[in-house]
C-alpha cells in the first residue's frame, strides 16, 4: 500500500429496505440496532440518533472471529484488545453487544440510567468492558496513545480500537495525539471514526468542514481507509486488513453513516443529536425493523 493511499470512498446508505439475507455479521447488528432502540424508550436521555449512526461499526468490531479480542470472564486480561469509546454520548449502542458477548446478563440492559445501575447514560469504567471515562469528547485518542505506547513498550501485541466521532475531530487535542501516534510509530491503534456528517448543533460541513478527513489523516502519516459504515461486511473488512497492517502506521477507518440510521425523522433532521423520540415513533420504528 502506498505511503499516500486512502481506499475507495463508499458512500453510507440506509439500512432499511435491504433485501439481501441478513449475515451473522448483520443479524448481530439488527439485534443491536432494536436493543439500542429498546434503550432509549427505558432512558430517553440518551443519544440515540448518534449511537443509531454506530450499529454496524459496533458489530463489526466486536463480532468479527478474532478482530476486537476480549474476555468476558475476565475484562481486565492483560492479553485483551483494549476498546476506547471517545464518542461517548454516542456509544450507547456498546452496551447490547457487550451483554451480548456475556460481561453483564442481558437482562440489565432494562437497568440503563436507573439508579443503582452500573450502565449509565454515558458508558464509564465501572461497565465491564469499557475501559476509560467517555464523557468529554476529544480524550479518546489521547487516551488511547498513551495505553498504545505502554503495550508497545511491554511487548504485549493487543491492539487498541478507538471509536470517534466526526463532530470530535473540530478539537485540537485529537490531532495532537493523532501527531503523537503517527511520531512513535503507534501501529497497534485503529482509530474509526463515524462519520455521520452532523454533530450536536448541525452539520459539520457548517461548522468546520473538515470533509473528507481520510486526506488529512494520510498528511498526518496515518493509513486511512474510507467504508460505507453501515455495510457491516465491509466495515469488518476494513477493521481485519488495518489490524494486520504493521508498517509503523497508526491507521484509521473513516466509516460514512448516517446520523439517527433507520428512522426517518432522525436522518432528515440537522439536529437529530439532541432528539429524543415519541414512545409512538419508537414502537413504529421497531415494527418495520428487521
């Protein structure tokens, strides 16, 4: 691969009318998909439109043979891949494959945002299988090159995924430690970014124009790859050919979404990041989803 390569650029299209069987990859992202929905009727507080735009990316990471190594038994196995979710008000959808891959019973999914509970509105450490306080955005790939550089200098191979949103990569601190990453040669980290186009006060295009970033993540010495981010097959894909990648690259996956993915109301509107749904809106939702 070329030292200036980014891959073809897939446009993101909405799920709903596929036709195509559903793949394990895929079944396992439906069911995320109507799980976050089921969240978001218990707390509506959560950001549903941001967590939606995720699904795929979260079911390509974590559900993927062998990509996003963990262990349920034990979320603090010094052999794990670790898992930053910088987009917290957007990673709601972590939650259901979490249970799912057996750290909690799926059952507590019922419990999100209520008192007592260990899922907050906002994933935190004390979820098992979440690794870092996700509340402030920007700290994620921070975060992650510090964990990268100590793994490297321990000799442990795990890798280090972090989840990003677009809307994030307006502050500066990410491109410092994308600058920090690409310097130490910090090949063991794999940035995705959902790139959904809007952030909490409209599109990005309006607010900082960043578009299109895997250009500006080459110029930073990273390899970036661009994906339809809601073709969970291909977002797989991306995620096994960076992992193998070892050429002292950092590297990142620029996923193009849709923000609020699969309901309508959300997708069409500049500020869906702060929508809450109607009880209606969501029982509709959920009975044309698959």
């Amino acid at each position: 691969m070329s030292q200036n390569a980014v891959l073809t650029k897939i446009e993101a299209a909405s799920f709903v009318g596929a036709e195509k069987p559903a793949t394990f990859l895929q079944a396992k992202a439906n069911w995320i998909r109507r799980q976050t929905m089921h969240i978001h009727r218990i707390a509506p507080g959560i950001r549903v439109a941001s967590s939606l735009s995720a699904v795929d990316i979260t079911a390509a990471l974590f559900f993927t043979p062998g990509l996003c190594r963990q262990n349920p038994k034990d979320p603090h196995d010094p052999a794990r891949d670790r898992f930053i979710a910088s987009k917290g008000h957007g990673s709601l959808c972590v939650y259901p494959a979490l249970a799912d891959l057996g750290f909690f019973p799926v059952e507590e999914l019922e419990n999100v945002g209520k008192e007592g509970s260990f899922l907050g509105v906002i994933p935190e450490p004390i979820t098992p299988g979440i690794e870092t306080t996700n509340g402030s955005l920007g700290h994620g790939p921070g975060v992650a090159c510090g964990i990268a550089i100590a793994l490297k200098r321990l000799k442990n191979p795990a890798t280090v995924f972090v989840l990003c949103g677009d809307g994030e990569m307006n502050a500066g601190a990410v491109w410092e430690a994308f600058m920090f990453a690409a310097h130490n040669k910090l090949d063991n980290m794999v940035v995705i970014v959902d790139d959904n186009g809007r952030s909490m006060l409209g599109f990005q295009k309006d607010i900082m124009g960043l578009a299109p970033l895997a250009p500006r993540f080459v110029s930073f010495g990273w390899c970036a790859e661009d994906v339809d981010g809601h073709d969970v097959e291909a977002v797989s894909a991306a995620l096994v050919r960076m992992k193998a990648l070892a050429d002292g690259r950092p590297k990142v996956v620029v996923a193009h979404t849709v923000k609020g993915n699969g309901v309508s109301e959300l997708e069409n509107d500049p500020l869906a990041h702060i929508r809450m749904l109607s009880p209606e809106t969501i029982e509709a939702t959920l009975g044309i989803w698959p």
